[in-house]
C-alpha cells in the first residue's frame, strides 16, 4: 500500500513536470519591436529622491537609452503559470548628453517587473493580448493588494496604471509599503511615450517612527523611431532635423575630421582659382601691352 501511494505521488510529480514542460515549449516569445541602434529620449518631468546609476535624477534632467543588446525575461503569473517569454532591452543610458551606464537593464524602467521593462517593448496583437492577461494576474504584484488597475489598448495606445499597497505586521511594529506604476506604451512601436513611478515603505513601533520614499515622472520627448511620439507630433521636418542633430551629436569626431578635410580641399580649390585668374589677367595685361605696341609703331 505504501509502495503504490508513493508510486501514485511520483507519477503525479511526473506528469506536472511534464506538463509544465510542454506549456513552457507552447510558450511564444516575443521580440522587441525596434532593433539595435534604436534610441529614446526622457525629460524628468517630476522627480523625488530618486538615484539611478548612482546619479541624483532632478526635474528637466534628459535621460537618453540607446538599445544595443537583448536579455531575456517572462510573463508569468503569481501561481508560477508561464504565459511566454520576452526580449527585454538592454541599453547604454545618457544623462544631459554624459554616458553614465552601458549595456545596462534600463532603470528606473526595471525595478517593478521580471517582464517587458524598459523604454521598449513588443508590439504585436499577440503580444499586447497575453501582456494584458499577465497584468490581470498581478493581485499578488510584489506582495502587495491592487488598489487601481487598468490595462486599456487604445488605438494609439496602451495604458497601464497599477496601484499597490502592503501591511504587514510583524511583532509589534506596522510595516506598510506602497508602489504606485503608470505608464504609456506606443501600441505600434513599443516605445513607452511616459513612465510613471512612486514607491514608498513607513515602519511604526514602539519608540520608531521611520519612512521613505521616492518617485519619478518621465516624458518622451525624443526618438529615432517612426511614429513612436504622440499625435504625429514629429512631422517629417522634425525627423530630418532628428537625424542632423543625431549625426552632429554621435559622429562629432568624424565630423570634425570631415569638415577639416572639406577645408582644405577648399583652400585649395581656392588658391587654384586665384592662380588661373592670376594668369588670365597676366596673359590679358600683354596682349593689351602688345596691341598698344603695335598701335605705337604704325
């Protein structure tokens, strides 16, 4: 009897195992929607105790992720049920034009989910509709109870608003903490338009009173891919001067060099005009000399 309970509970560890492993083979992957090289521009709209890369972020900083490499990252739920896997971005980070991380998950983008963060992401139907079903599961997102939710797919747009708020108390102290996201997603590009977070954690007990916390606004308000800012607000005008300030911005030293080259090449041309007019006027200047001789002489 003990031999067949324990063969029973062997075969079941077996077939969940094998279950689990034919839905992780089921489960499809998603691809960023932009390629290496493609790059996002922040504004800090609102900004509050907030440190990343070890640098202090305060209002109107710029923030510029550049993606030049992948990882790998997934939705799955609180119960542990794989819905698929992605490609999270991997970028070097600019602050107000100085480069301050490189092949980095991009922060603050990272610090809530295991899944699709960053200033890029997928952008399929299929993508946006197992997204959707991984953000209904969150009534366990990072320990905490939902508060507000909201995962709407708009025709331009996907907004996502999650509010989460934890107590906990352990002995005779109240720990509460907080975690307040929202955010803007292209629908078509997967370029987040603007990012949203505020996280704050307070501990209350005999003789302590402590507390903390931090948030961040961020605005797109720049970018190399197409259609990725709101409301057509970059016209084609707007993109070709993209590109110029780009190319002045990331190939500086070549332009230097190119502008140097195009110089000389300049002076020389130059110096050769004079020369030829030089001689042209030499050449004019006797044969006037030669026609007055000869007007002299008859």
């Amino acid at each position: 009897m003990k031999r067949s309970l324990s063969a029973m509970v062997v075969a079941s560890l077996l077939l969940t195992l094998i279950a689990r492993g034919a839905l992780a083979q089921q489960a499809a992957t998603y691809r960023l929607a932009v390629g290496t090289g493609a790059w996002a521009e922040y504004e800090v709209v609102r900004a509050f105790n907030m440190t990343i890369y070890g640098q202090d972020i305060k209002v109107g900083d710029r923030l510029r992720y550049r993606l030049v490499g992948t990882g790998s990252g997934n939705m799955t739920t609180w119960w542990g049920e794989l819905l698929a896997y992605v490609e999270v971005p991997m970028c070097d980070v600019e602050l107000n034009g100085e480069l301050v991380a490189t092949n980095v998950l991009p922060g603050p983008f990272n610090i809530t989910f295991p899944g699709p963060t960053g200033p890029f992401w997928p952008a399929s139907e299929a993508f946006w509709r197992d997204c959707e079903r991984w953000f209904n599961s969150s009534e366990n997102w990072a320990g905490l109870t939902i508060q507000e939710y909201e995962f709407d797919v708009g025709e331009e747009a996907v907004t996502i608003v999650l509010n989460g708020k934890g107590i906990y108390i352990p002995l005779f102290f109240i720990l509460v903490d907080e975690l307040r996201l929202e955010m803007t997603v292209d629908k078509d590009t997967g370029v987040v338009r603007a990012f949203s977070l505020f996280m704050a954690v307070s501990v209350t007990g005999p003789g302590v009173s402590l507390g903390n916390r931090s948030s961040i606004t961020l605005k797109l308000v720049d970018t190399n891919v197409a259609g990725a800012l709101p409301g057509g607000a970059q016209g084609w005008l707007d993109r070709l001067l993209n590109f110029v300030m780009a190319f002045l911005r990331d190939f500086q030293p070549w332009l230097i060099l190119a502008s140097l080259v195009l110089a000389v090449v300049a002076l020389a041309l130059a110096v050769r005009s004079v020369v030829k007019l030089r001689r042209g006027l030499d050449k004019l200047i006797k044969e006037v000399e030669e026609a007055i001789a000869r007007r002299s002489g008859l």
